[in-house]
C-alpha cells in the first residue's frame, strides 16, 4: 500500500502552513473528498487560502504531520489525469 499512487487534499492556510490527507487511489472519491471538504469551508469565518488535489502516494499522506505543516518537499503537484 506504501507505493500506491493516487490522489490527497492538500489545504493551504494564510500563514503559510498546509494540510496534506484523504488519500484516494481513485479521481472519483478523491474528487467527492476535495467537493466536501471545500463546501465544508465555505461558510465559516476562517477558510483555507486554497484547497485541491494532488498526485501522492499513500506513504506520503500516512506520514504527512496531522497540521502545521511547512515542508517545502510535501506533494505539491496539480492533479494527475484531468479530464
């Protein structure tokens, strides 16, 4: 499961922190993650800068910090296979 590659919900904050998790290996339910987790931040009076999906592998996601994040090396990349 380590190297399997799919898809994570990477949310960046105003302070430069970002999240990384939600690994899906498929662009449907990652997609339906991205979708409810960007609904969910609508409506609040703090919000994410940006929210989107990125190519990752699984490992990268499991060992990713739970919050707080500033890693320049975490998976940054648009999504893989737009359609």
């Amino acid at each position: 499961m380590e190297y399997v590659w799919g898809y994570a919900i990477r949310r960046e904050w105003p302070d430069g922190a970002h999240d990384l998790f939600g690994f899906a290996a498929d662009p449907e339910t990652a997609q339906r993650w991205l979708d409810r987790d960007r609904a969910y931040w609508r409506g609040g009076p703090v919000r994410p800068a940006a929210v989107y999906l990125v190519a990752a592998n699984a490992a990268d996601v499991d060992r990713h910090p739970v919050a707080g994040c500033r890693r320049s090396c975490c998976p940054d990349s648009p999504e893989r296979g737009q359609r």
